[in-house]
C-alpha cells in the first residue's frame, strides 16, 4: 500500500514554527490499527486521513501517536492546505465529513484558510485534587468543556511560565487542559497539555480555540479575536465568536512531501 504523505506546519507562515500536522490521503480508510501505528511512528501532535467521498465533500479522521480524537484543528487546517495549494482543488470551500464533530468547512482566502467548527459549551467546574497536583500555581477560574480543562489566569506570564506535572497530568479525567490568560499583546493566549493522549504540550491547538473562543468573547464583549499561543514553536490563531459556532483562521506552510509504503 502507498499512501501519499505530507506534513504541513499549521497556524504559521513560517517554517519550523506552529504545529506541524501530518496528512495522508487515501482511496478507503486502512484498519484502525494501522492506521494508528501511522500516527504512531509520525510522532506528530497529529495525522489526518483525508478520503474523497465525491467531488463535494472529504471524510477526515485524526490520529495522536496514542488515540483517534474526535476534533483537530491545526490537522484539519493542513489537510485543506494540501488540497487548495498541493491538488488544485477549485471549489470555494472545503467540506469534511467527521466522526463525531459533524460537517466541518474550510475557505481559503489570499493565504488564510478559515474554518468553521462547532463552539464547546463550556460551564464553571471545581479545581480537582489532580489538576491541583499538576499545577502548582493556582488558576482565578476553572471551567470545563466537552473534552477539556479550561484554566483561567491573570496574566500571560502566568501561562508563559506554567510547568505542569505531566505525569500527575496525566491523571486527570480529560482529553487535556488548556490554560489561558488575556493577552499582553492580543486579546487572549493559551498553552495546551495533553500527556493523556500522547500529547506532553499541543504547540498550537485549533480545536481548543473552540472553548476559548466563546469564554474570551463574552469575557472582552466582542466577536473578533487574535490569539496567540505560547509554545516553543508558537502560533497565530483568529478566531470569530458565531453563538453555536466558531471560525478559526490560520496560515500554513509545506514542509516535507512524500509516500508511506506499508
């Protein structure tokens, strides 16, 4: 079997930097298993298996060196990357069927591609005796939605500066948490931990822009944000705050091509 491979850094213009994403594009999905095994030995945050079901629409699935996962963003951002830059897909919009997260669109315009994703519901929830065990630092405010963690500091030095206990991390009943402060220079920024599925740090993470989104947006009273998030590799996030919805623009740039022989 010859799978064609790319790997894409996602939420970034620049080489090196953001979150690099591996994306194979397949006639008909290959076993779970192996497919896992793919991501495993990628190593990367995640793999994206893209299937054309007709000319209109693509079935997406994504994989951690550890677990499939319901949502992926900086993935799903490189995987319509490869189709408008790489396979000359012409239409104004991307459709990707999923699993779980329903029908998820992506438009590109200039050198953004803009993706429409579901918003989290997000509530208030108490700090847990293993989040308080993995971060020393106490948050002002803890909130959980779908999937993860939301951790709610004061200042974006807090969140520069936040060391986690990744294996007392890993302990805790979620995906992963993500913690968050207002921005010194943008409306908001975020880091996101994830030991739990593979993942110690995310270095940018589209999906948990769906939960952050909808929180900062009431929080600062407006629907149009810029974010940052603060890992090593770092990476640029915009985001549009649309009730049920969220839209998340992000940049992307080619890094290797090539074929998986299995």
């Amino acid at each position: 079997m010859r799978i064609p491979f790319y790997q894409v850094d996602a939420f970034t213009n620049e080489l090196f930097k953001g979150n690099p994403a591996g994306v194979c594009f397949v006639d008909e999905y290959p076993e779970d298993n192996i497919m896992q095994k793919i991501a495993t030995e990628n190593n990367l945050a995640e793999t994206a298996f893209v299937t054309k079901v007709n000319e209109d629409q693509f079935f997406i699935r994504w994989f951690t060196p550890a677990a499939e996962v319901e949502l992926c963003g900086h993935a799903t951002l490189a995987s319509a990357f490869i189709l408008f830059d790489k396979l000359g897909y012409q239409k104004e919009k991307v459709l990707f069927d999923t699993l779980y997260s329903g029908i998820l669109t992506v438009q590109k315009e200039d050198d953004w591609l803009w993706m429409d994703f579901p918003a989290d519901d997000i509530q208030t929830a108490e700090i847990t005796d293993e989040l308080k065990a993995a971060f020393p630092l106490r948050p002002d405010s803890v909130l959980k939605g779908k999937t993860d963690y939301v951790l709610v500091y004061s200042l974006q030095k807090q969140v520069e500066e936040a060391m986690p206990d990744l294996q007392k991390l890993a302990k805790v009943n979620a995906r992963g948490v993500i913690v968050t402060s207002k921005g010194d220079s943008v409306d908001f920024v975020s880091r996101f931990f994830a030991p739990q599925i593979g993942i110690d740090e995310d270095p940018v993470t589209g999906s948990a822009h769906t939960s952050l989104t909808p929180y900062w947006s009431g929080v600062l009273e407006k629907k149009n944000l810029d974010a940052l998030q603060l890992s090593k590799r770092g990476g640029v996030v915009k985001c549009i705050s649309q009730g049920d919805r969220v839209i998340i623009g992000g940049q992307a740039c080619l890094y290797l091509e090539g074929t998986i022989e299995i």
